[in-house]
C-alpha cells in the first residue's frame, strides 16, 4: 500500500504549508505551491592531533534546524497572498513568529516551531507568476528561569539583642533606618535613639580567665 504522504500520491499535502495561523496556498490550491526544505546539522569539534594519533572529534551540541520556503503563487491570488506576507514579515506586527509549522517534511526532521529572519522582495517569474523566499530557524526557546533564589543574610548577635530589647510600638513607629541592623553598630543606634539600655559592662578577665 502506498503511503499518503508521499509527494506522488497527495501533491496537495506536500505543496502546501501551514505557517502559523495561515495556509499556503489559499483560496484554491491550484493557485500556488510551497516548496520546504530543511537542513538539520550538529557542532563537531575536531581537536588538533598530536604526533601520528588521528585527530579527536567531540560533540557539542545540536544546531537549530535551517528551513528555506519558496513562495509561488499566481495573480489570480495575489491580493490575500499580500496578507499572508505581511503575517509572515519579520518586520511585521508578528515580528516573524515563533509560527508552527505543518509541512510533511517538518514532521520528519521533528521541527515544530519555526522564527523567519529574512523574507526576500517580491521576483516576477512572468507577468502572471511571483515567488517570494522565507528563510527561518528553528525556534527553540530557552527553558523558564526557576523563581530567583533570594539570600537571606544572616542576623547578628548584635541586631538579635536589639530586636529582644526593642519589642515595643516606639520601635516600630521610630522611622529608624534599616542600616543599624548591619554591622556592631546595630545595638548602640537603638540605645542612642532611647529604644533599649546600654549593655552591662563585662568585668576584666583576670589572670585565671584568660584562655
């Protein structure tokens, strides 16, 4: 049994491409043609032998698929084709996608999305015939960034005394800057602002407390 998506036997499939929310060829698909083609490649780092070893080779990574589309239609749709290339511009309202991409051959290399970066001008094939050219790449976009981790620094020994010594509405209504919560300073901006008393004094150590 012969398959449905090969050219020979479903011309109409094969010719045509859907391009985000539009259809190429509209209206009559004797009209027009869409000729894809897409060309997949992969990063090869070829490292510089040494002595009479070969050179080694190392993978870096899949490159993003390169897809050429080939616009032809006729005169007789050449008003709703206009449409569909300002939906397309990349200098358009769209900016040129990302777009999905319906196309045979789009399923058989696996791309689904696709950004147009060029749109070529408009060439006259004859007085009845035009052809416009789109090159695009796959759109791949980067995963979402996980919520930023935020640090919290941790408290002082000095800003944990104020906070104790200050659970009162004259602390919270006082206006003080956050900055005294930083550094030794913390705990003596509160004494001088009459939120907490002075620390108590340590005795000296005397000649059998020193470590």
């Amino acid at each position: 049994m012969s398959s449905t998506k090969s050219p020979p036997f479903n011309r109409e499939l094969n010719d045509s491409v859907g391009i985000g929310a539009i259809t190429f060829p509209p209206l009559n698909p004797r009209e027009g043609v869409a000729i894809v083609e897409i060309s997949t490649a992969q990063k090869i780092d070829v490292q510089k032998a040494s002595g009479k070893d070969k050179a080694k080779t190392k993978l870096q990574g899949r490159e993003p698929a390169s897809i050429k589309i080939v616009l032809r239609w006729t005169y007789r749709i050449y008003d709703e084709v206009l449409e569909i290339l300002n939906y397309l511009d990349p200098n358009g309202p769209n900016g040129g996608g990302p777009f999905a991409l319906v196309h045979p051959k789009a399923d058989e290399r696996r791309v689904k999305d696709i950004m147009i970066s060029e749109m070529t001008d408009r060439k006259n094939i004859t007085s009845h015939l035009y052809e416009v050219t789109i090159e695009a790449i796959e759109w791949n976009p980067p995963p979402k960034a996980a919520n930023p981790y935020i640090r919290t620094p941790k408290i002082s020994q000095e800003w944990t005394e104020a906070l104790t010594a200050a659970r009162s509405a004259a602390f919270a209504s006082s206006g003080l800057p956050a900055a005294i919560a930083v550094g030794s300073e913390g705990y003596e901006a509160l004494v001088d602002a009459g939120l907490a008393e002075k620390r108590p004094l340590e005795p000296p150590l005397g000649p059998d407390d020193r470590p």
